[in-house]
C-alpha cells in the first residue's frame, strides 16, 4: 500500500526536467530467467530488528502536467523496495513507498513536504527531488536529517553543503556539454540552440554555449521561448535566418512540436536534425514530433543525450526483472527505457545497505555509510544486487554496490555524475543507443 500526499491547490505548468537518462530497451525477458536476488541469509537473524514498515518518500509530481514523471518515479521506488523486501527487508523491516506530490512547483512541494514529513511515520529515507521543485524541497528534507538520492540537475548542487543530499545524475550544465559534443562528434557546428524558459531547459544552456565554443563551433542564434505558445513563427523565422545545421533544444512536447511545425512550414518543409535531452524520451514527446514532422524524421533525426547506463549487467538485469514483476508497475518497458529512473532503485539499494552496515535506520546514523558501500577500497567485494551486499556484510565484509549506473564515485558534495549516451527513437517508441560520451570528456569542457 502506497500513501500519497497532495495539496488542493491548482497545478501550475512546470518544466519537464526530471534529469532523465536513457538505455536500451530489449524485448521482455521471461523473469522466471533473471535472479532478482537470494532469500535473506540465516545470519541476519542476529540483526537488530528496525521495527515497523520502512516509508521511502518519492518526492514528485505525482499530479499536474508533469505526473507522468511522478508516475515514472514511484515505480522505480517499487522496484527497489521489491527487491530488498524480497531479501528480507532492512534490519527485519519491509520497505514501502510514500508518495509525496510536489506537483511540480514550489509553492504546493513547501506544505506538502512538509506535511509528509511531520505526519507520515518511519520515514526514512527520500527519492526524487526534482529540478523544478528541488531547491525547496532539498533543504527541508536535509534539515529533517534524512538521506534523500535527488534527481535533479541543478548546477547550484554541483558544491552543496547539505549534508543528507547524493546525487548520481549529472548537473544541467554537464548535461549541456554532452550535448555540445555529440552535435560535433555527429559533424555539425553550427548550432542554434532553442531553450524553453523553464529551470530546467535553462540550466543547460552554460554547458551548450561552452562546449560548443571549446569544440570550435558557433551557436548560430540563443533563444529562450515560453512554453505551450500558440505560435512560434517569429523566432522560427529567426533561426531559420541564421541556417544552422543542427538544433539543441530544450522543450516540452507541445511547445517542441509546435516550433518545428512552424519550422517545417516556413523552411519549405526542411527541418534540421535536432539534438536533446533524455528529457523527451516519453510517448508524448514521441507522439507530438511524429505528427509534425513524421516517423522517418523522428527515428532517425533526432537525438537525446543524458547519462550512460550499462545493459546486460546484473545489476540491470535484476533492476529490469524487479520492474517486471512488481505488481504496481504498469508499464514495465517504459520506465526500464527512462534511464535516470534507475538512480532511484540505485538509491533505495545503496541506503538500505547503509541501513544494514549501520545497524541503524536512523539517518543521521546511517548517512555517512552510504559512501562506504559504494566506494571502491582495497579487499572490498564488488556487488550488484541487495541480497548479495546484504550477505556480505552479514559476513563483516566491506562492500563495493555497483549498479545499473555503474561505479559510482561520489566526491566531497556527494555528487557522482558518470558518463553520458546519445539515443534515438525505435519505431514502436522505444529507445536505442547511438554512442557514449566519456564523462571526463565533458568535465574537461567546462574547466
């Protein structure tokens, strides 16, 4: 049973930026064929008992023109709690998720976090925190003293002092330097760069101008638009003036397909190949750019950067079965192709095994073994699922959670941000890969 908090105030119209990453989706896998882990080793019978049911908060727009994410968000929460209830759960505990909506603005996620944390008992832990809402809901959930995973991509995190935070997605601005690379990795440089005036399109937009004048482009013309217009033709006219060969853009899909529609009108039904974020990597998204601009050009023409994850690994593979056999989840493909999903399930694993190293539920306990069960260290043993982390530290070894993002590295303000991917559309909407960016290929863009 899941618990949601909402308010009754009216939604307003956020941007969509959750920081979303992307990996190929395979066809189902019987899950009878993939371990999702073991029953809960005999040892953990000495363990202290946590008592009660464990609450992780997914703190999300779980109502509003940006539910689909929260929708997103909370079945990610389901598959890591699937897999660690079916080990066992935490110190005897199972987990549950508590949905918490911050309808994607700040001023509905201040009381309705708020109201979460001061009435929902056993609260934990946290997932989410999005950019739209996440420089208000940030610091009350770090001040409650709960470890929270974010998976928001605001820069002003790239140096946090809070404490309670971690984050395995990278910043917008290293989002915007990828984009930069790809663009000229894939020949073109000159670029127009067509930013809606959300926090999270916005965000990108440093890193795109930087990269793209280390790499030795030119950004033909900056606009920022506002969203959902009923019309785009006067600033269409302008960055078809300026005869670029690629467009980066940044915009949700009603706003994209209608630019572009106009794009397509107005440049002889020409549309340069676009490049952006893995953002848009929704069925909306896809539905509204194949009515404008047809299936052939959204397959193969446009391209979506974001953080790299790494298929087939056993780490995936549990993540892939524990969203398939969860109940909860709906659609099970969709959220395995929204790879920035997958630092939720990372971070419901990675602070329960924190939980269990400490023996303690309590986070200001248990916030600073979260970096010890992630961090590569001499005789640790490298572990991709909760059952075997839990094992090995039943045993009183150290241990390395390696998961569906792979190693993660966090540094002194708990960010760890990876590499990066480019994807594409498949016909039937999912994603596949294109190429990778190395993560340090970008951090040396932007200096």
């Amino acid at each position: 049973m899941t618990t949601r908090h909402t308010s009754a105030r009216p939604a307003s119209s956020p941007g969509r930026r959750l920081r979303r990453v992307v990996a190929p989706v395979a066809a189902a896998l019987p899950v009878a064929g993939l371990a999702v882990g073991s029953v809960l080793p005999a040892a953990a019978s000495a363990r202290p008992h946590a008592g009660g049911t464990i609450n992780v908060g997914v703190i999300g727009p779980m109502t509003g023109p940006a539910a689909e994410i929260g929708t997103l968000m909370s079945a990610a929460c389901q598959s890591g709690i699937y897999v660690v209830n079916k080990a066992g759960g935490v110190l005897g505990s199972k987990l549950s998720c508590d949905l918490v909506d911050d309808t994607g603005d700040p001023a509905d996620a201040v009381p309705n976090v708020t109201r979460a944390l001061a009435t929902t008992s056993n609260l934990k832990m946290a997932v989410g925190l999005e950019s739209n809402t996440a420089a208000t809901t940030i610091p009350i959930v770090n001040n409650a003293q709960i470890p929270m995973f974010s998976t928001n991509g605001l820069v002003a995190f790239d140096k946090t002092t809070d404490q309670y935070f971690w984050r395995t997605t990278p910043a917008d601005n290293q989002n915007g330097a990828a984009f930069a690379v790809w663009a000229v990795h894939e020949g073109y440089k000159r670029a127009a760069m067509v930013f809606q005036n959300n926090i999270g399109a916005q965000g990108n937009e440093p890193g795109v101008v930087q990269g793209i004048d280390h790499l030795g482009g030119k950004i033909s013309i900056n606009l920022t638009i506002p969203g959902d217009a009923a019309s785009y033709s006067s600033v269409v006219e302008r960055t078809i003036a300026s005869h670029p060969q690629v467009v980066i853009v940044e915009a949700d899909p009603q706003t994209a397909a209608t630019f572009f529609s106009e794009y397509k009108q107005l440049n002889h039904g020409n549309v340069p190949p676009i490049v952006t974020g893995t953002d848009s990597l929704t069925p909306d998204y896809l539905s509204a750019m194949e009515k404008v601009l047809g299936k052939t050009y959204v397959t193969k023409d446009i391209s979506l950067v974001g953080s790299h994850i790494q298929p087939g690994t056993l780490a995936y593979n549990t993540y892939k079965a524990a969203l398939f056999s969860s109940p909860t989840v709906k659609n099970p493909s969709l959220v395995l192709g929204v790879g920035v999903i997958s630092s939720i399930y990372d971070g419901i694993v990675a602070m329960s095994l924190a939980m269990d190293m400490a023996r303690s539920t309590t986070g200001s306990v248990y916030n600073k073994d979260i970096v010890k069960v992630t961090s590569q260290s001499p005789g640790a043993v490298v572990v991709h699922t909760y059952a075997r982390g839990l094992a090995e530290l039943n045993a009183h070894k150290t241990i390395d959670y390696v998961g569906v993002e792979g190693q993660i590295s966090f540094d002194k303000y708990h960010n760890s941000p990876g590499n990066f991917s480019a994807s594409a559309f498949n016909a039937d909407g999912s994603p596949r890969t294109l190429g990778t960016i190395a993560g340090s290929e970008v951090q040396k863009l932007l200096g």
